[in-house]
C-alpha cells in the first residue's frame, strides 16, 4: 500500500482537531471537512492553541508546530475533499447510521486505496464495516486526547485485511503515537478495559461502605505513586458520563452489583454535583483534597 500522506478528517470537533492537528505537525497534509462552515472556521482557530498547548507540554517541538496550519485545509465539499484522501479519520458524532452514511457516501467519492478509520468511542467497527463501502479497508482507530498522550488504539473487525492494518500501524508511527493493537473486536479499548474495571472496583468498595472514597484513592495513589486515585479521575471525567455508562452495563448485565454502583453515582449527579466541570463531585474544585500534601497521612 502506498505512504499515507493525505489525510481526511470528517467532523472538525474536539477530536478532529485535535487529531488534523497532530497530523499537520507531523508533516503529513491535512483537510478538515464538515458539514458546518461555522465548526471549520471555529477549528482554523483553535487547532493553532492545541499547538500551542502541545508545545508547552513537551509534546511536539516548536519547530513542528510553526509549520503544521500551512498544511491544513478546510473543505464542506465532500467531491473535493475527499478526491485524493489516502486515509480517512473520522471524528463525528457517536450515531451509527450516520458515520455509515457518511462513510458511503465517501465511498463513492475517494480512490480505491483510501484507508478508512473511525475514532468511535463505544461502537464496534462490524456494527458499520459493511455499510462503508470497503470493509477490507476499514478499521477502528482510537485517540485518547492528544494534546496529554500519545497511545492510539487500532481495533480491527474479522474483514479488516493485514495489509490494512500494517498501513494504519504505520500512519500511527508516522503521526508520532503509539499503537495499541487489538487482535480482536471487543466493547472497549485496552486503557478504557482496564479503567472501567478500576472503577467497578472502586465504586464497590464505596457503596458497600468497606472504605471511604478518600481512602479507596489513597491505597491507589499511595501503591501507585499516582497525584489521583479512581474517585479524582471520575470527578475529571465528570459523574454524569460515569454515571451513563454505569447504567448502561447495569441494564445489559442485570448485575446487582452495578446496578448499586450505578445508584451510588446517581446520587451526586442528582444532588447537581457533577465533578470538577460543575466544582464539586467526590471532592470539591479547585483544591480538591488530594491536593494537599496531608491528604496521604489521613489528615482531613
Ligand atoms: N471527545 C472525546 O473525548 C472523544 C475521545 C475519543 C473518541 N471520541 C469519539 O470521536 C467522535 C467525535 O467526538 P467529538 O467529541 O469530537 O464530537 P464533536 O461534537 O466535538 O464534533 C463532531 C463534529 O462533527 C460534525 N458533523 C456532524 N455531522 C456531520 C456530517 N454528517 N458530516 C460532517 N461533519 C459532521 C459536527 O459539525 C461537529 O463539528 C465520536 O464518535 C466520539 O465518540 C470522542
């Protein structure tokens, strides 16, 4: 298969961006395309402070990000866009019928060879391999937020073809991320397993009221040596989302056990307490206790 050096991003959001972005930096030419105008040029503004923030991070160089705008384009036609794309990222919302109707409609527009991949959080790439077109040429390609971490999950379905994959793991390697790769289809990624599984945990010593939340993360960050324990994570993430995913393996397993968790959450999220967007969840926000260096002696 021949170098990926054009890439096309469907859905110029928080992950679009972010993912053109690192593209960009890494030299490769980069197209945003959207169905609204307003998203592409609110991108052309924001792509340059990812950059910036990257930067500040220690993860790309000065001189990657000088050059990295001069090689991103915004395109709403999708004829043009995706005329010459070599790989395709997709980044839109999470709805399964329409990533598979944009992905057929751009089947009909790209060359043969273009790869195409989608940043899926929850769906299984088979739910919409067939209907894009080129189930050989299809994978799931996972970014975690790019600006704090560079693993990238690759998980193929039973039709994704090896020739396939060796491009994706190849682009991976050129964009400067590392690639986790999934021999099988499964619901969840590698980090994402094994985080929710830390969670269950977590929130199962705390709703059978074994530990405190407080002491649940200092036996993590103390064994760890981590600065947050699973309950400051979730806060980070947002209780809400916690919650909504809680409920949802509630509902499918019929498990009592997380259907308690899932309780236990959704008395903060009705309380209001959202977790570090809303200033308060497990803990409260800015300074939460974990903060402070007395936490980890039990002081309150
Ligand atoms: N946000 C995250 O932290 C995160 C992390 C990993 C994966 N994901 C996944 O990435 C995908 C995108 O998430 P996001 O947070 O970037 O979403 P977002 O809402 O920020 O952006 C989605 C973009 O898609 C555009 N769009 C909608 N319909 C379109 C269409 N038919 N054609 C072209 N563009 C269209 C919207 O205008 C919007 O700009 C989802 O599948 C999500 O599950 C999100």
């Amino acid at each position: 298969m021949a170098k990926i050096q054009k890439v096309l991003i469907l859905g110029a959001g928080t992950m679009g961006q972010q993912i053109g972005y690192q593209c960009a930096a890494c030299g490769l030419d980069v197209t945003l395309f959207d169905m609204s105008e307003e998203a592409l040029k609110k991108a052309l503004v924001t792509m340059p402070k990812i950059g910036k923030t990257m930067v500040t991070g220690g993860r790309i160089s000065k001189e990657a990000a000088e050059g990295a705008m001069e090689r991103v384009r915004i395109c709403t036609d999708a004829r043009e866009a995706g005329k010459d794309a070599d790989l395709i990222s997709e980044s839109i919302p999470e709805d399964p019928k329409l990533k598979s109707k944009v992905f057929a409609s751009f089947n009909g527009i790209c060359p043969d060879h273009t790869i195409f991949t989608t940043n899926t959080s929850t769906l299984l790439p088979s739910m919409i391999a067939a209907q894009t077109g080129r189930p050989d040429r299809f994978a799931a390609l996972h970014f975690h937020d790019v600006r704090v971490t560079n693993v990238v999950d690759i998980m193929p379905h039973p039709g994704t073809s090896k020739e396939t994959l060796e491009a994706i793991r190849e682009f991976v390697v050129r964009i400067d991320q590392y690639p986790i790769e999934l021999k099988k289809e499964q619901p969840g990624y590698v980090f994402n397993t094994m985080l929710s599984q830390l969670f269950a945990s977590a929130m199962t010593l705390a709703s059978r009221e074994v530990a405190s939340i407080e002491d649940i993360d200092r036996a993590w960050m103390g064994i760890m040596q981590t600065p947050v324990g699973p309950f400051g994570i979730m806060d980070s993430i947002g209780l809400e989302t916690v919650w909504k995913v809680t409920d949802y393996w509630a509902n499918a397993t019929k498990d009592p056990q997380s259907r308690q968790n899932g309780d236990f959450v959704k008395r903060f999220v009705d309380a209001g307490d959202l977790g570090v967007k809303s200033g308060k969840g497990f803990y409260s926000y800015p300074n939460p206790a974990f903060f402070s260096p007395d936490f980890m002696k039990g002081i309150k």
